[in-house]
C-alpha cells in the first residue's frame, strides 16, 4: 500500500472527540469519523431538537429527546420506503425492457422472407 493510501486508512480510524451539549446534558464521545462529520451530525441532531420542541412545545429534555429520535426513525424509515418503491418500479421497468427485447429477438429469428 502506498503512504498516501496508508495515511488515508491510517485517518479514517482516528479517534475524535466531540463535546455534545443539548437539553441541559454536557458529555464527550469519542468515535472513529471525522470532526467535521461529527459536528455536522450535531448540527442537524441540534436543529431536530429545536424543532421537535418549537413545534410541541414540549419542555422536558428526556421527553423532546425521545420524540425527537422517533421522528428521525420515521424519517429514516419513509426514505427507505421510498427507495424501496423505487427499486421496484425500476425492476419492473427493466423487466418490461427485457422482455420487450427478448420477443423482438424471437420475431427476428423466426422471420422468413
């Protein structure tokens, strides 16, 4: 493996800390990403939070964290579905392709002039 493509693995699992302060908690985690990444995930964590409170008017820290988790779960999940819709509706085009193709080529073997 060359340096460079060994530096790059060698960054990859790095530790980074990143300090998290939400609802009233402080703590550390330190976990193999990248700082910048991390905080990114902060980021969005700390807007969904602020959402979840803005849009309930909830005022307990444990209860906005937990309904704030099942609202990204549904999130994650609608994506997913939705992939999933996706994927089929490709196959079943691809299929059709296929299938089209395969019966031009059995009208073109079977033509007799």
């Amino acid at each position: 493996m060359s340096k460079s493509g060994q530096a790059s693995k060698n960054l990859r699992f790095m530790k980074s800390d990143l300090r998290i302060e939400l609802l009233g908690t402080s703590f550390s985690i330190a976990a193999e990403e990248n700082p910048v990444y991390l905080e990114s995930i902060l980021n969005n964590y700390r807007l969904a939070l602020e959402s979840t409170q803005n849009s309930t008017g909830l005022r307990d820290p444990l209860k906005i964290a937990i309904l704030t988790g099942f609202l990204l779960c549904d999130e994650i999940q609608r994506i997913f579905n939705q992939e999933a819709i996706e994927q089929a509706a490709e196959a079943h085009e691809t299929e059709q392709i296929t299938l089209n193709l395969i019966a031009r080529i059995d009208e073109a073997l079977s033509y007799k002039p």
